[in-house]
C-alpha cells in the first residue's frame, strides 16, 4: 500500500470521494501527500531544518535559556524528558523545539490571546509564549523561516481539513460544515516540533516510538539528513530501512517516503473523536538509521483546536490534550 499523492491545486478545488477514501477511509494508511507546493516551500524546508540542527548543537548555557519546563517541555528546546515507552527510560535520541503557531492567526501572537491564557492559566502546555534562540550564526533568520514554513505548512492543512469535512457529511449528514477546516483556521493552539534526531552507531527504532499524534491533523515535511562531519546535506539516508513507518488498519508497518519537495498530512486523536471514530487516528514510528555520523532533522506542525473547544462529549482540548501528554513525561 503506498500513500496517496495529489497536486495542491487539486487539492484546493476539492478532492473526489474514491481519492479521499484511499487517502483517509477504513482501509488506508491514513496519510496524504501534496505536491506541487508554492516555489518557496523547497528553500524554507532546508533552511529552517539547517536551523534546528545548529540549534541542537549550541552551548548547554545557551539551549538551557530556551528550555521551560513549565510548560511539561511544549515550548521550547527539550532532550531526555519524554519516556520511552518500551524501555520507561528517558528519551536522548532526539531533541525537541516547539513552537506555538498562534502567529497564523495574528502576526504578533507567540502564544494563545491573554484572554485565553488566563482562562486556561493551569495548561502552561499550550499557553506558555515562545522562546526563541539569538540571532547567532547558522540562526539568523531561524524565527522568521520558522513562522513562514509553519504558516505554510498550515494553510495548506486548512485546504485538507476542508475536504475532511466533505467527507464526514457524505457519512454524516448532520456533520456541521466546515468544522475541522474553521477549527484549524481559528485556532492559537497548534504546535509546531522541530527534531533533531542524534546520529546512533546502533540500529533502533526508538528514535520516536510508536504513537498517535493527538492533533486534528499533522503536517510533515520530508527528513533532512546531515553528515555532522562535513556539514553537507545527504540526498538520501544511508541506512534505507531508516525513516517514518505508519501501521495501518491491518496493522502492518509501512514505510513512507515523503518527496522533498511535498507535504505529508496525517489524521490525529483529536480528529478521531470530533468525528466520532469515522477517521482513525495514525499510529506511527521514527526509526534509527544506523549511521554514527548522520543526524536526522524534520518538522511536524500539529493542528489542533483551540482550548476551550470540545472533542468529545466529556472533555474540551485542554482536558483531552493533559491527559496524553501526562502519560508521555
């Protein structure tokens, strides 16, 4: 099974039912690639990717100005304090950036509006303003690439959720319209995660165990692989069985190859309870490439709804989102 690929444009003007059943219906990986992107898109990625890189590797004085546990490691720069959850052991294969996207809403938003903020002042999580690091070599136009690409990244994910909703009403007619695409839109709560993935001598497949992402929707890029020796960027990863594998609905791990010049979109948990179980959620795995010398860097942007907006009939995302992320710290 290989996951299904369209053009942004058709995207934009409205996928047909077959593709969008192929792409997210009860037999499929649960994933969706677009081509096509805007002429930018291509030097974005390998700049903002370059960036966590360098980031990664500043001075520890200098990563422990953008760590801020108060937010259970949801902003900012973190290594070692997810658990892995097949060993219960501190997570060092990677390290994490994550920013918060409100700034798709409004330009100079680095969090939620005050006024959600102190509504929600015990979810840090997702109300904790970004950090970002100083304009030093290899950074210096980290923030701005970073805000372009997740902007990006997200209005392309507004055009998929869209036909998520046309979907959901060919099934559920009393679906309400453009809900998922107007929860994306709206939203001041979406995350964006850049991973720098440390080289390993060993293969594994605990680089990022496996999990569902509790987002409505996950936008991907392709993985950047850099030989930390010389800099230089690789056209592929030396160790081939190395990337993203998704399990599907028959529960068989495939690996997926995203082109370097497209999107990759996901379903998430939140997703799967808005819909009532009519999308499922991706389970999903990064594994190592075994490779002593060779870091991996990717960006995931997670769209997801704003705080006070429900999921399910018992918890807004704010209550659903602190139950899962408590289970992964």
């Amino acid at each position: 099974m290989e996951a299904v690929s369209v053009t942004l444009q058709e995207l934009s003007a409205g996928l047909d039912a077959s593709t969008l059943t192929e792409a997210f219906g009860p037999e499929s990986l649960g994933i969706l690639i677009v081509k096509d992107l805007p002429p930018k898109f291509h030097e974005l990625r390998e700049r903002v990717l370059r960036g966590i890189s360098v980031l990664a590797h500043l001075p520890e004085e200098e990563l422990a100005k953008l760590e801020k546990p108060e937010s259970t490691w949801l902003t900012g720069w973190s290594r070692g304090k997810e658990i892995l959850a097949s060993s219960g052991l501190p997570d060092f294969n990677k390290g994490s950036f994550y920013v918060n996207c409100a700034f798709h809403k409004s330009s100079h938003l680095e969090g939620p509006e005050p006024e959600m903020a102190a509504a929600f002042e015990d979810f840090a999580s997702y109300t904790s303003p970004n950090v970002w690091p100083s304009k030093s070599e290899g950074l210096s136009t980290f923030k701005e690439d970073t805000k372009e690409l997740c902007n990006l990244i997200i209005d392309v994910a507004e055009k998929v959720a869209e036909n998520c909703d046309r979907m959901l009403y060919t099934i559920d007619p009393a679906h309400q319209e453009n809900k998922i695409a107007s929860l994306v839109k709206r939203s001041t709560c979406s995350k964006a995660r850049l991973l720098h993935y440390y080289p390993t001598e060993t293969e594994s497949d605990e680089w990022c165990g496996e999990h569902l992402d509790h987002s409505c929707i996950t936008g991907l890029t392709s993985a950047l692989y850099i030989d930390e020796r010389s800099g230089k960027t690789l056209d592929v990863c030396p160790d081939p069985s190395a990337g993203l594998y998704i399990r599907d609905r028959k529960n068989k791990a495939t690996k997926i190859e995203i082109p370097v010049d497209c999107l990759a979109f996901q379903t998430g948990s939140a997703l799967e309870e808005i819909s009532r179980g009519k999308f499922k959620a991706v389970p999903h795995y990064v594994r190592g490439a075994k490779s002593e010398h060779v870091s991996r860097e990717t960006l995931a942007v997670f769209c997801q709804p704003n705080l006070h907006e429900m999921v399910n009939g018992k918890e807004n995302f704010a209550q659903f989102a602190q139950r899962i992320v408590a289970s992964h710290h």
